[in-house]
C-alpha cells in the first residue's frame, strides 16, 4: 500500500518588505562644525599619578570636556610652548610631582604672555593652608582636595574660557 502523502504546511502569507525607515541628512557648513568643535572646552590635566590622571579625565570627559592628560608639568609646558595644545581652556593640575611642582607650573603660565589668560586649578591630597593660600595668591583659579568629586568640576564649568 502506497504511503499518503503528508500534507504540506501552508505557506506562510506573504508580508510586504518593511520599508526602510527614513534618514534625516542635515547639511554641516565648515563654519557650523568648527563651531561646534570651538565650543567644546579643552581641559589640560597634569598629575603623576595615573590613577588620578585617569580619574579626572574620567569626569571631566562626563561633564562633556575634551581632555588632554600628561604626567608632568615639564610636559605639559612643553606642549603648550610649543604650540601643540592651543585651544587649552583650563589647566588642572597635581601640587606635588616630581621635577616640577604644580605650583611651579602655575608661575610658568602666569609669567607667560600667551598663557596667562587660561585658568589654572591646582589639586593636592595634602590639605596645607599656606599652601593653598600661595596658591591662590599666585593666581590660582581653585584650589581642590583630592579625590576629586563630580561636585567639584561642576562648581569649576563656569570658570572655564
């Protein structure tokens, strides 16, 4: 005897092809996306200490900074000097490194005719009085505690340039 044949599953009904959701394309100028770029501030963090050099770029970058890093004042004056950072808004840096303290730094910009306009903010686990306070009088924009807290790159946003 002949085995019968097994139905066959119906076809499922045919579904029209989604169309594809439509993209928006809005035109940039070269003067709208400069802009753009020109917004966004630029922060400078100088620390030896990676860890804390990692830390405040991490809220930095949070708070919609863009963020250059290096691990010494030499360093970051030699960028500066040579022009490789010219769009810096604000300089955040470590007092106590090696080489070349904050504090040092701090002078440097100051005394600096290209520089002294950008703020200057100075961070230390240390909490010295007189040295906050030489801080400060050199020309220091803030002077922070560390660990640095969100709090306190919030309360710096409206003294970036």
């Amino acid at each position: 005897m002949a085995a019968a044949a097994a139905p066959s599953p119906s076809p499922a009904p045919a579904q029209a092809p989604k169309a594809p959701s439509p993209k928006v394309v809005v035109p940039v100028t070269a003067a709208e996306a400069k802009l753009s770029l020109e917004e966004e501030k630029h922060v400078l963090a100088v620390d030896d200490s990676s860890v804390d050099r990692a830390v405040i770029a991490k809220i930095l970058r949070s708070s919609k900074y863009r963020v250059t890093t290096v691990e010494s004042a030499t360093r970051a004056l030699e960028l500066l000097a040579l022009g490789l950072l010219p769009d810096v808004n604000m300089i955040i840096t470590d007092y106590w490194m090696p080489g070349m303290t904050g504090y040092e730094l701090l002078k440097h910009v100051k005394e600096s005719s290209k520089l002294k306009e950008i703020p200057v903010v100075i961070m230390s686990s240390e909490n010295v009085p007189n040295r906050i306070s030489r801080c400060l009088e050199e020309g220091a924009e803030d002077f922070l505690l560390k660990p640095v807290r969100p709090a306190d790159v919030s309360r710096l946003c409206s003294r970036i340039r």
